[in-house]
C-alpha cells in the first residue's frame, strides 16, 4: 500500500493539472436548461465565449407564453455554466418585465414584452410607459434595479462642442476624430492628441481601435502605420514597405486583438499586431482571403471578397427577407449570432439568429446619420448628436457636434474595456 500512494498521489496531481488546463483552455459552451419560478417555467439557451479576457455569454429566453428575450451578459464568472440561478418577473396590465438574477449575487437587466412584443427598459422608458414606471417602483422596492441606467445630462464644453461625460459607462471611452488628432472622452474628463501636423484631414474612414490602440491610417503618407496607445499616451508606429499599403483599404474588422484589412491597389489582405509591432499578409487573390464569422475564421473565395466585400466584414452588412419583409429595414447587419437592424421609421431591433422574427425593440431615434456595432454596444449619430446603446446603459447621449450635420462616416469610435 506505501507502495502505490505515491503513484496515486501523482496520478489525482496529473487528473486535476489536466482539469485545470482544459479551463484555461475552454473557449466557449453551448447548452440549454430550465429554471421555473412559481407556475412560470424558463427555457434557456445560454451560449458562452471567452476571447482575450473578454467573456460573454449571449441567451435566450422563452417563457410559458411563448414571450422571446435576448440579451447578452459580459462579467467574468470564471467560465461557468448554467450562471442564470432565477428569473424575477414582474406584470402591470399588458406589461411583463423579467430581470435574470445570476450566481454570485449578480442580476442583469429590465426586458419587457407587450402584447407579444419585446422592448428594451431604455425603449419604453423614452416613450413614457405607464406600466413600466409602475414596475419599476418594485423593482427599486426588490433591489434589481441598476444605477446605471440613470441618465445625467450635465453638460461639459469645450469650444463648439459639448460633452455629457457623466453619461460615460466607466470602463468605457470614446474617441471623436477633431481634423488634426483625437478627442478621447471619459467620466473624467477630455483628452487631446494631435495626429496630423499638416494639413487637416477632414475624412478619417480608416482609423480604428484595436484593444488599448487608436489605429490611424493616414491616406496621405502610409510611409508608417501609426497606433497610439489611449492608456499610456504613447504613440508608435510600424514602418510600411514599399510593396505593402498604397492609400485605399477595406476594413473588415478587429479579432484577437489584431486589426485585418485589405488593400485594394493590389488586393492583400493584412492582419496589424499593434502589441507585436507586427504586419503580416495572410490573403492574395491567388489564394483567398480571411474573414471571422461568429468569432471563428472563414476561407472566402477571391470573387466572393471583390464582389461583395460588405458581407465578409465581421459586422457584416446582410440581406434578409424574413426580417425586410416584416420590418420594413433600411439596413440590417449580423455579429455574433446576433441580427441588429433599422426600419425605415427609424426603430432599432435586434433579434437572436434563431429566432429573427421575434427582436426586441431597442429604441427610435429619428434623423440617423451614421451607426455601427461594437462588441454588442451601438453608436448612433442623428443630427447633431452621438448616442451610445447596451442593455446595461441604455440609451445615452455623449457628444454634441454640429459638425455631425456634415461629417460622420468613421468620425466617432468605442474604446472598452481593454
């Protein structure tokens, strides 16, 4: 018996290392479970994915009435399963909101459904919902009601522009392109880096964040790649050879931290590693090109990429004829098995790929110039104004810019959490 308690020792000390190393590895989980309270019974899809220190596990929930919610929650729980341990839910007249209630503590958000439809808090909140304020009462009442849904709308200018800082999520900062550099926008305050020492450069389609990076590509010299880091306020730069980038790109979008594009002078796809300082060329129209879809690479043929290059971008613009035909749509985009969408009356939808025709309505906003979509956050600008959307916000204006009114495409960009 002495003999073998060694051999067993190492045997259980082999069996947890390979338990741990198989967490440390784990990237994702699929899978469905219940969680009834009271006569009401919950069936979840809970869809988890770990990427760079970044974790996000996206669900959908259907109740005994067939009522659909989608929502994604994004805290770190040390990758665990089935992290929905109660559903809390609230009813006035026609209106029935849930907030999920997570291990640990943690409890997400308000979701509504009305007569068979699905809003945001945010959404009925700006209509004025009768029977959401009534829930809301209990649910300040009960504890589940988030701070950081307030809206403060006190204003910090600085020359032309104003900024309604106290609006900024605290993990988050925005960058606002100003001509010649960078305004970067915190709860704190207002940074400013100057990039362009010349001439102005009024358009600035290219540039981009990359983790804690501000890409700037600037069209006029590419000579260099310059990426300044927004945490330590330094700025490097990766020197471009001759035969690499000429001045015209398609972006398709960052993964892994890196930054891929295509120039189209000679059609190469390139992936940037601001933290490597690294240029490589990962596509040629000989041999195909990259893209990411639903966070895992896609081999995309080379008459594929030059006739439809919106479709391979990793928010990539779609055609849907389920989601047109009911919704009416100016344009609809699809990240991360999400579908997110704008109809021609200016309504804000995103649904589960599963289940498209039933979305929640997010919020209206009329007079849309410009939005996009950032790891599950949307930024819209409508006139002068630059909002800022997720469950966890809701929807918040951050800038005041008249120039918005003419110039908008690329002008305004997310920076979180990194």
């Amino acid at each position: 018996m002495r003999k073998r308690l060694p051999i067993l020792i190492i045997f259980f000390i082999v069996i947890i290392f390979i338990y741990l190393l198989l967490h440390i590895l784990k990237k994702e989980h699929q899978l469905n479970y219940d969680v009834s309270v009271d006569s009401i019974k919950y069936k979840i899809e809970e869809k988890y994915n770990y990427n760079k220190g970044v974790h996000n596990y996206d669900f959908v929930v259907e109740d005994n009435n067939k009522h659909i919610f989608n929502f994604s929650y994004d805290k770190d729980l040390n990758k665990k399963k089935k992290i929905i341990e109660k559903i809390v839910r609230y009813k006035n007249n026609d209106l029935v909101c849930i907030v999920p209630v997570y291990i640990e503590d943690e409890h997400g958000n308000i979701y509504c459904n009305k007569k068979n439809n699905t809003y945001s808090y945010s959404y009925l909140n700006n209509e004025e919902d009768k029977d959401l304020k009534s829930i809301v009462k209990k649910i300040k009442k009960d504890g589940y009601y988030s701070k950081n849904l307030n809206i403060n709308n006190k204003v910090t200018k600085k020359g032309k522009v104003s900024y309604y800082l106290k609006n900024i999520p605290k993990d988050y900062k925005f960058i606002m392109w100003n001509y010649t550099g960078i305004n970067i926008l915190s709860r704190n305050g207002t940074d400013t880096k100057k990039l362009v020492s010349k001439n102005d450069m009024y358009e600035n389609d290219y540039s981009t964040v990359v983790g804690k990076y501000y890409m700037f590509i600037n069209t006029d010299n590419t000579d260099k790649l310059y990426y300044y880091n927004v945490l330590n306020k330094r700025m490097s730069s990766i020197k471009n050879r001759k035969d690499n980038f000429t001045g015209e790109y398609i972006i398709l979008g960052t993964f892994n931290k890196k930054l891929y594009l295509i120039d189209t002078d000679k059609y190469i796809e390139y992936t940037l590693d601001p933290y490597k300082k690294k240029l490589e060329k990962i596509g040629e129209e000989k041999k195909g090109y990259i893209t990411i879809k639903d966070r895992k690479e896609l081999k995309v043929e080379t008459s594929d990429m030059k006739n439809y290059p919106d479709r391979y971008k990793f928010v990539s613009s779609v055609e849907d004829d389920v989601i047109k035909d009911k919704y009416d749509t100016l344009d609809i985009y699809y990240y991360n098995d999400f579908y997110y969408f704008r109809s021609k009356d200016n309504y804000f939808y995103r649904s589960n790929s599963k289940y498209k025709n039933k979305p929640t309505v997010l919020f209206k906003l009329d007079n849309v110039n410009y939005w996009s979509i950032v790891d599950y956050n949307i930024m819209v600008i409508s006139d002068k104004y630059m909002y800022f959307y997720n469950d966890e916000y809701g929807l918040k204006k951050i800038i005041k810019n008249e120039e918005f009114k003419y110039n908008y495409n690329n002008i305004c960009l997310i920076f979180n959490r990194y």
